[in-house]
C-alpha cells in the first residue's frame, strides 16, 4: 500500500480546505502550530494514510474532529464517501459544518457531541487521530456496538497491543510523517 497522489484538481479542493481552516484559526483554537505551517506535511499526510486503509463503501466516523484532520480533508478528497464528524466542541462545530457547506460536501454529517454516538449509521468505520490515548482508543471506539465493524488507529512511536476482542487486523501502512518520523495506520475489522 502507498499514499495516492493527487491530481491538480484534488489539490486545490485541499487548499481551498486549509485556506478557510487557516482564516478561521486566526480567531479560533482549532489547529496547533505545526498543523498550520506545514498543513501538508502534518495533517494532509494523515488523511492520505487513512484513504489508503479505509473502506470506500463503509461510512467513515472521525471521533474528534476538531479542525477537519482526518475525516473533513478525507471528504473533501473523496466526495463520494459519507463522512460523520463527531465533535462535542461548539466552535469547532461551527467550523466543521461551515467548512463543509462553503466547500460543497453533501457527503459529510456532523454531530455536536460525545462518543459514541446514539444513533450510528448502520455498518461503519470508526477514526480518533487524537483525542484519545493510544492504548485506549480501540476500546473507546467498540463502544459504538455492532455497527462498528472497522477501527482505524494512527500509530507513532508508541504501538501498544489492539486490546479489542473480536477484531483481527485488515490493512496496515507505515509512511513518513511530520519530520520523517514513522508513522503507522492501521484497520482491524470485526472477525465473521
């Protein structure tokens, strides 16, 4: 597995998408400073990562989202895919469905509050890029039930055990991330 490389038209929909995250964040906390010097090399690496082990036809849910990274710049990238971004914070859930209304994504939905979520859309994949521990992250994303049938986990250096019953691993890729440091994705699927 590789990262896709975007074509010229897919490239612009990406900095239409850190352009309108940039003006916001002058007056907002939505990113951190490395995010926003070197957005590519930071947030948009990951996005292409989790295309490379995401499901096209499952939904995607990103726990978390708050700037977009990874499910908003995945829908923009991919608009086809239904995306599902979970966010508790007010603002950054004003952002996230700005975002999605000023760059013309009817594929994203978004949902002010906690994971998990009352009410999933059927089969789906869950994303937490960080707003939980590595270690805790899978077990948080089972709390989502039966439908959860995918998780997807970032990995940097620490790479604790998948500690989630039932769930065998699907897809996997290392790539180089923020200052060539290794990264991993990974997706466990819900075993038969």
């Amino acid at each position: 597995m590789t990262l896709k490389a975007l074509n010229t038209d897919e490239r612009a929909r990406v900095d239409a998408f850190i352009a309108l995250r940039a003006k916001w964040a002058a007056t907002h906390n939505l990113s951190g400073p490395d995010a926003l010097r070197d957005p590519w090399g930071v947030d948009v690496i990951d996005a292409l990562a989790l295309a490379s082990v995401a499901l096209e036809a499952v939904p995607l849910i990103d726990v978390g989202s708050g700037s977009g990274v990874p499910g908003l710049v995945y829908a923009v990238l991919w608009p086809e895919r239904r995306v599902v971004l979970v966010e508790p914070l007010a603002k950054r859930s004003a952002f996230l469905r700005s975002a999605a209304i000023t760059l013309g994504l009817s594929n994203v939905q978004v949902e002010r509050q906690r994971w998990p979520l009352a009410a999933l859309p059927g089969e789906c994949q869950v994303v937490s890029r960080a707003v939980y521990p590595v270690p805790e992250w899978p077990r948080a994303a089972a709390l989502g039930g039966g439908a959860v049938t995918n998780i997807i986990r970032y990995l940097a250096a620490e790479r604790p055990e998948f500690n989630v019953p039932g769930f065998c691993s699907a897809a996997s890729l290392d790539y180089a991330g923020p200052g060539g440091a290794q990264r991993r994705i990974e997706r466990w699927s819900r075993s038969a």
